[in-house]
C-alpha cells in the first residue's frame, strides 16, 4: 500500500494535515471524505516518517480504551475506527488510521503492529497475537494495560525519588559557581600585597584558574557528558557497565529486586495472556534491563526447554535472591504459577521502594556535607589571613 499526506479542512473550518495508507490515489481520496475533511492537498509520500509513534503516555490511553470497547462486545474495526475519530487532532491519528484500514481490509492487529514497532514492542505484540490465537483478545488487553501502567508508575516514583537530590545536586553546583566566579574575587582585593596562608593561596588559584579558563570547563561540561551518552549506548559498554553496578553495595540491592520485580510481572502477564512458558521467559527478561540479569535468564529459558524447571536453574546462580526461586518453586509444583508470580512482584516492588528511599536518604546528606564542606573551605581560607592581621595587630 502507498502512502499519501493530505492537507485539508474541517466541517469548523480549521486546517489539518496527516497521512494514510492506499492502495490508489482515488481511494486516498475516498477515505478522506469519510472522515468529513475538505481535501486541499493531496501527495504521495515515500517517507514513513509521517506516523508519529505513540508516547508511552498515550500507549497507556490507547491500550486501555481499546480494552473497554472491546469489553463491551464493539467488534474491533468499530473499536480501532472510534479511536481514530477521537485522535484526529493528534500527532499520532495516521497511525491509529492505519491500523483501522489495515484490520478492515482483513490483516491481524497483531501483524499490523509489526509496521510500527517504535509504537509497539515486542513484547506487546506477542500478547496481542497470544489473545487472537485463543480468541481473548479482551483479557490480553486488560493485562498489558495494567502492565503498561504498573511500567509508568514505577518510572514516574524513581523521578519522584530522585527530584529532591538533583535538587540539591544543583544547588550545590550554583552555590560554587557563585564562589569562584564572584565572592572569592570581591574578597582577592583585600589581600592584595600580603603574605597569604599556603590554604588561602591555594583557594585564590583554583579561582582565578577558574575565572580565566572558564571555557575549558564549560566546553569540558559539555563534550564529556556527551561523549559519555555516545558511548553508553554502545552494546558492550553498556553490558559492562550494568554487569559492574552489581558489584556496587545497596545499588545492586536495588538493581535486582527492581529488575526481578519488572520480570515477575511480566512473565506473569504473558503466561496469562497465553503465551507458552519458553516464549515467556524470552520477552520478559528484556524487561530486567540488566545484561547479566538477561544472560541469567536466557540460560535458564534454554534449559527448560531441554525439561528443567525455571526455580531449580536460577538457584544456581548468586545474583538471584534465593526467596525469589523458593517462591516460584512453589508455583510451579502447585500449577498456579502465574498468581505467584504476581505475589512475588508485590513483595520485590515493595523491597524495591525501601530500597530506594534508603539510596536517597543516604544521597540527601553527603550532598549537604559536600556543599558545606566547599563553603566551609571558602570561609576558612578568608578567616585565616585575617586572623593573622588581626595577631599581628596585636603585637
């Protein structure tokens, strides 16, 4: 099929423009009158980039009020064609308008997803294509939708977390650009002519060197930060650094009980969803965002395929907590693995809260010692030449 961006107007009279799929100009054209536009313009386009994907935010939207229709018996053209009514002045309605032609003209959702996949993970489609193979697409529905917004909530409490100490960071950043750059040469002029302390010399340097080299500083805060996203987002280097923040006290407590979290209820929302256990442990260990982690599971993914039980191959590994495996054994022998899943996530989403509160609380302090240990070292290396004058005074 072609696609062809269109320029056109609204029954109000305002200006829209967006892209659709086609298998000929006169049907493009078709389609636009169905949705009550006046067309202006109207051009083939070879650049995909016309579908703008769906923000995470939206993804969420979007799941959930698919969900709800297809809950109330709507078939899922009439489902995915009421979403893109109400997604026309959206960045992302070509998109949603792609995905209702595409079902109409006979395609599996599932399939049709395959086209974006910036939109929808692989994960996502495989429980989509799991719930039109068992003919529940509803429940599979529900289940990433609570996934999804499970994903959100956790991200949005780490930035919540993390606000008041980036906070801090920052102040802590501006307070000692406010020291070198202005008070400590208010105060230079003072001094000027005496014999200064070594400790007061050495505050004044790193000031004045600073002050006169301050482009190599801003150029230095500017390329390093950059070289090191570049570099991050390298495979190895990445693997490397996340295979090393398991070495780390407290962050590595962390890091595992939010990954195995993550991976609990993953895993448990696709097993509901139909998908069979090796499938499973395939998408849900790219949830764990960790490279040992993943290798962890991939091995043991492979050996339950050769017969073994997933408990009895993550027991042999120290990253993994021993409760965790405990846990799913006992899942597995009494068949309900699935709700153990869920309960374990529970207990690790709540070990992971603690966790991180105990990470900021330790975080609050150092910054506050380390900003005052800068302005105490300020302070001491102004009071120590006057209390020299002021001893020489005397005599």
């Amino acid at each position: 099929m072609a696609l062809y961006a269109y320029k056109a107007y609204t029954a109000e009279g305002k200006k829209t423009q967006g892209t659709l799929e086609s298998t000929s100009e006169q049907e493009a054209k078709q389609k636009i009158r169905e949705l009550h536009l006046i067309l202006c313009e109207l051009k083939e386009s070879k650049d995909r980039k016309g579908f703008a994907d769906l923000s995470k935010d939206n993804l969420i939207v979007f799941t959930s009020q698919l969900s709800q229709l297809i809950s109330a018996k709507i078939p899922l053209y009439e489902s995915l064609l009421a979403l893109e009514e109400q997604a026309r002045s959206e960045p992302y309605h070509s998109l949603v308008l792609s995905l209702s032609e595409r079902v109409k003209a006979g395609s599996s959702l599932s399939k049709t997803m395959q086209d974006f996949p910036n939109s929808f993970s692989p994960l996502y489609r495989a429980l989509i294509s799991a719930g039109e193979a068992v003919g529940n697409l509803e429940l599979s529905l529900v289940r990433l939708s609570s996934l999804l917004s499970y994903q959100r909530k956790m991200a949005k409490q780490l930035m919540s977390a993390l606000t008041y100490p980036l906070f801090l960071a920052a102040m802590m950043f501006v307070s000692i650009c406010i020291l070198i750059g202005f008070v400590i040469p208010s105060i230079e002029a003072l001094f000027e002519g005496r014999t200064l302390p070594w400790f007061t010399a050495i505050v004044f340097a790193t000031s004045s060197i600073a002050r006169d080299y301050w482009y190599f500083f801003v150029g230095g805060g500017i390329a390093i930060p950059t070289f090191l996203y570049f570099e991050l987002r390298k495979p190895s280097v990445k693997a490397k650094l996340q295979r090393f923040s398991l070495k780390i006290p407290v962050l590595n407590r962390y890091i595992i009980h939010a990954s195995l979290a993550r991976f609990a209820r993953t895993l448990a929302t696709l097993l509901d969803g139909g998908l069979p256990l090796p499938q499973s442990l395939a998408y849900a260990s790219e949830a764990l965002h960790n490279a040992r982690l993943q290798e962890i599971v991939d091995t043991a993914a492979a050996k339950v395929i050769e017969g073994k039980t997933i408990s009895h191959e993550l027991l042999r590994y120290k990253e993994i907590p021993s409760l965790f495996s405990r846990m799913i054994r006992i899942g597995e022998e009494s068949g309900k693995l699935s709700p153990m899943l869920t309960q374990v996530a529970s207990i690790y989403e709540e070990e992971t809260e603690r966790t991180l509160n105990k990470l900021v609380t330790l975080a609050q302090p150092i910054l506050l010692i380390v900003m005052g240990g800068v302005i105490g070292t300020v302070v001491i290396s102004i009071l120590l030449p006057l209390s020299d004058f002021g001893s020489a005074m005397d005599m």
